[in-house]
C-alpha cells in the first residue's frame, strides 16, 4: 500500500522537508492545496501549554505540550534519533519567525519502548527540560479515557505544520476543530495500519481540515484534556483518509511515570 506520512524519519529529515521523499504519491484527483490545520491562526497566550519542538538552531520540526513545568509530551517519531543536545523546546512563542517566548533546553528523552517503527507500538515521547517552562500546563487524559474517544467528540488540533499539500509551514500557531472517528471506519481508511489500542482517527469524511507535516508531536484536546498526539496519515485533509493520533490513554500511566520521574 502507499506509504503513510508518518514514515521511518528522522527528526531533522521533517525539519528540513526532506521528508517529501517519504510522502505518499498524491492521487492525482487531489486538486489545489486546501487548508490544513485549517481552522484559524491563534496564538500561545490563548494555548501556553503548546510548544514548538526544534532543532538547535531554532528550526521547529515538531510540536509538543507542556503537561508540568519541565515535562513536554510529544510524538516518539518526532525525537527517536535525536540527542538531548539537538533538540530544543519553545514556549510562548506564536510565530515561528519570533524571537519571543522561552527557548528551553533538553535534558532527557523518553519515548515509549514499544515504539519500533512507522506503525508499531505508541507513537509517544517525553522530553524532560533543563528549567522550568513559565506557563500553564495541560492535563492530559487519564488512562481509562472513559468518553473522551467516542465518536463525534470534537477535537482540537493545533501546530505550525503545513496549511496544503506541499506548501510550506505556517508562520503563526494555528487551531482546528475535528471530529473523533470511530475505530472501525478509521480501519475502512487504514486497514491493519490503524491500531485501535494504540491510535485514534479524527477528521471530516469530506476531510478539508486535519493535521499534516509538522504539526506531529502537537496536541489533540478531546474535552479540555490532552487526549491524543499528531503522528499521521495519508496525505493530509483528504476525503476518507482522517488524520491518525496517538491513543494516550493508553499511554497515560507511562507518560506519568515519566512525568514523576
Ligand atoms: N507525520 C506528520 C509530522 O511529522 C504529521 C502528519 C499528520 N497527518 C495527517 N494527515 N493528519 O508532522
């Protein structure tokens, strides 16, 4: 089948678009780009807890949220590879091109042990910061994640990844509204990619809004809490190829292993 965007990448491959080699081939139906994380432009004074992962040199790549003051939760596929000296995490910073905000650096890198490549295991990671980020944490879901992934249950995507296909990141932070799709229509979409225990699917049958390549890492808000992490796809806002999120629920009591450690 085609390959999924989230492919065997590394960190700095997203950073510097070379991922492009990895995307899927676009069915050439697919017309204009349409906008992605869709929605609307925001800022992290509205969201604090959303960070921008980035490479030393201040290229974002990822996303993350900050769930305690030195404890950000971002997607294993975004740092597998990655060294503590490499990465860096920023707070309160609305555009990419900003300056603002505080540039925090990595003192560990957790990411869950069963996460082996592409489609196994959860696509989940911890990063532990040197000092303490000055702004508000998110809660995440607790590891029953009772009602949180039911169907129709709106969720909240945010990121600085790409708005179309092909084009280029988003300057300014943006936010979406998505709906919650149900385990066995995302399976119609993924097939055994989509792992019920490990993921759950949000998006339009219609698709238009959704996540896409850089947003990975960033927060899906189910209810208020941080319920999933955004980690992939086929192709981004397509009809009947909903984006695919890191079921944290099933990961709760590992990240707050982490967070306690
Ligand atoms: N793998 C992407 C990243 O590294 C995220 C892709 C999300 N794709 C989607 N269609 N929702 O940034």
């Amino acid at each position: 089948m085609f390959g999924l965007t989230r492919a065997r990448r590394t960190a700095a491959a997203v950073a510097f678009g070379a991922a492009a080699a990895a995307l899927p081939t676009a069915p050439s139906a697919v017309a204009a780009p349409r906008p992605v994380v869709g929605g609307t432009p925001t800022t992290t004074a509205e969201y604090p807890f959303v960070m921008q992962i980035t490479d030393a040199t201040g290229g974002q790549f990822c996303g993350g949220t900050l769930v305690a003051p030195t404890k950000v939760v971002t997607a294993a596929h975004c740092v597998v590879g990655e060294t503590t000296g490499n990465v860096r995490v920023v707070g309160g910073r609305t555009h990419l091109s900003g300056t603002d905000g505080t540039v925090g650096e990595v003192s560990r890198i957790w990411f869950d042990p069963g996460y082996t490549d592409a489609v196994n295991g959860g696509d989940v990671a911890v990063l532990t910061l040197a000092k303490p980020m000055p702004y508000a944490t998110a809660a995440y879901v607790s590891p029953t994640g009772t009602g949180v992934y039911a169907p129709g249950m709106t969720g909240r995507v945010l990121g600085w990844g790409t708005t179309g296909k092909n084009g280029g990141s988003s300057d300014q932070l943006r936010m979406a509204m998505v709906p919650v799709v149900s385990d066995p229509e995302c399976r119609d979409s993924y097939g055994s990619d989509f792992v019920a225990s490990d993921m759950v699917c949000a998006g339009y049958p219609s698709g238009g809004v959704d996540t896409c390549q850089g947003d990975s890492g960033g927060p899906l808000l189910i209810g208020g809490v941080l319920a999933g992490i955004t980690s992939w796809g086929n192709g981004c806002a397509e009809a009947g190829q909903p984006g695919v999120y890191t079921r944290l629920a099933s990961f709760s009591s590992l990240v707050t292993e982490q967070v306690l450690t």
